[in-house]
C-alpha cells in the first residue's frame, strides 16, 4: 500500500513540475512571438525570435513561400525613443531573411517585420517584438543548471506532498530538495548570469533580477522549513508552504524582470 502510495505521489509531482514548466516556458518573456498575417488572400505565419546568445547577429527567417512577397524589418534599441532602421529582407527560396546586429549583454532591440505584395502591406506583429541578447553560455554550465533547477521543482513538489500525507520521508526529501536548489540556483545559476550577462548575481541586495530573487525566495523558504525540521519535529506546515512558494516563484515566466542594459551607461555600443 505504500509503495502504491508513493508512486501515486510521484506521478502528481511529476504532473504539477511539468505543467510547470511549461507554463514557464510558453508565457516568459523571451517565448517566441507567433503571429500571422494576410497578403494577397493567403495567411502567413510570422515567427519572431525574443533572445538571442554568442556574438553573431540575430537571424531572422520567415517561410514565405509566394514569391512575389518582399519585406523589411525595421528595428530600434529598446528602450529608446531612436528612429527606426529599416533594412529589406533577402529572399532564399521559400523563405525571407534578415538579421539584427548584435548588442552587448542585456542589450534589447525592438523590432517588427513589414511584408508586401502587389500595393497591400501588413505589419508584424502590431506591437514590436523585444529581444535581448547574452553572451553564449557553455552547455557544461548550462545544462546542469536546467537538471538541477528541473529536479528542485520535482522533488520540492514530492515533498509537499509528502508532507500533506504525513509521510516518514517528508525529512529526506526536504533536504534533497534544498541541495537541489543550492546547486543549480546558487552555484550554476550565477554561473550561467555570468556568461550571459556579465555578472555573478543580480537579485538582492545587488539588484532586482526576478530570476535571481525567486530563486533566493524558493531558497529562503525551503531554509526555514529544515530549520523547523531540526530535532526530529514534522514541520509539515513548514514543508508545505516551502513547496508552495516554489510553486509560485517558479509560475513566475522565466526570465521576467531580467537584467536589462541601460543605453544612457553604455553609450553608442551597437
């Protein structure tokens, strides 16, 4: 019955981290933008790219296949209020090409497509999309941090459950969860800020990264229900409002409130 039990569990942690992540995922602010639009009765898709890493320009690409469909991508650094450069996009076969030139670190253009045929223009997407670009970060770096920070968020949520049970491992994996989070928030995590934007950490005290701070959060929260934990006591209230928290910083779309460069410091970098 407890091994039923336990894999019962199991199963709706694993459901609760991938809806999770997925959420993360699809609603952050570097998700790809899709649209479509209109032109000579036919609907096109429109997909705009929103991050950028390593140090050659943004591609743009667009599957067009009507030949007699032309376009131009106009763009601007963000925020700013800079005239537009607007540059045409080359046809190669079925698709429309472009690119952005590269920026520094945290650097943000805005930027939209304008697509014509036969007099008719349509504009995408109504709103300029908004990129931003990082330094390229090394997969040994990066992908541990994706794992550990991926098995923080299951195990965290297995262990809230355990805990509304009243399960003997609530203890163990209150601890797992806590060197999970170490791992891949507070020691691959800055890493990989690093890399991608220059700087070890940028969260409180130093700054108000979103990332960084909900991964201090999610940390704080899960330091205070193993201090409940010393000495043998439950602490399953304590245990369920850590998984809580790193249920909701973690809803928060990855990368929301991320570092951000600011043109008045850097000057002209382009």
């Amino acid at each position: 019955m407890r091994l039923i039990r336990g894999i019962a569990l199991w199963l709706v942690a694993v459901a609760i981290t991938l809806a999770s992540a997925w959420w993360q995922r699809t609603s952050g602010p570097t998700y790809p933008v899709r649209t479509d639009v209109s032109l000579g009765g036919t609907r096109h898709e429109v997909v705009l790219e929103r991050s950028h890493g390593g140090g050659d320009d943004q591609p743009i690409r667009l599957v067009v296949p009507d030949a007699e469909v032309t376009g131009e991508v106009a763009w601007r650094r963000f925020p700013t209020a800079e005239p537009w450069t607007v540059e045409a996009l080359r046809r190669e076969g079925d698709a429309l090409l472009g690119r952005l030139p590269n920026q520094p670190p945290a650097g943000k253009l805005e930027y939209q497509v304008r697509l014509r045929r036969d007099g008719e223009t349509a504009v995408a997407p109504a709103q300029p999309a908004v990129t931003r670009f990082k330094g390229d970060v090394p997969a040994a770096v990066l992908v541990p941090h994706i794992l550990f920070m991926f098995a923080a968020m299951l195990v965290s949520n297995r262990a809230g459950l355990e805990a509304l049970v009243g399960g003997r491992a609530t203890a163990r994996l209150a601890w797992v969860t806590f060197g999970l989070l170490v791992l891949g928030g507070f020691v691959f995590g800055p890493a990989v800020q690093k890399y991608a934007f220059g700087e070890w950490w940028a969260g409180v005290p130093f700054g108000w990264d979103l990332t960084d701070n909900k991964t201090l959060l999610a940390g704080i929260a899960w330091l205070v229900a193993l201090l409940r934990l010393r000495g043998g006591r439950s602490a399953r209230v304590a245990v369920v409002v850590a998984a809580l928290v790193t249920i909701a910083v973690f809803a928060i779309p990855h990368s929301t409130w991320g570092s951000e460069l600011r043109w008045d410091e850097a000057g002209s970098a382009q």
